[in-house]
C-alpha cells in the first residue's frame, strides 16, 4: 500500500502549541496553511515533500 499524503507539516504555534498534519496534495496544503497562518510562527513552519528525490534535500534547493 502506498501512503496518501504528500506532504508532511510541522510546525510550532505563537504560544508553544505543536502542529503535525498530513496533506495529500498543494490545495489541501495551501488551505490548511491558510486556516492557520494566524497561529503559526512562522521560523519554526516545516513542510516536507514526501514525492521530492532526495538529491534536492541534500542540494538544499
């Protein structure tokens, strides 16, 4: 079985809170990030591509 989510969130809030969410797709993501965008700091807001190759993780592109 292959996973359903694409891209992985994590991130801390303005007041200590932990966010972890799985999106499936850009839009999914977009609009999670939109509901939250208020809630989140921003420095601490990461958000991996599971579909990405590795190569560019290392490359840092």
């Amino acid at each position: 079985m292959g996973s359903t989510c694409r891209y992985v969130v994590s991130a801390t809030g303005k007041n200590g809170e932990t966010y972890y969410t799985q999106c499936k797709d850009k839009e999914e993501l977009k609009k999670w990030l939109a509901e939250h965008e208020n809630k989140l700091n921003k420095k601490e807001l990461k958000v991996k591509d599971k579909n990405r190759h590795p190569i560019f993780n290392w490359l840092n592109f």
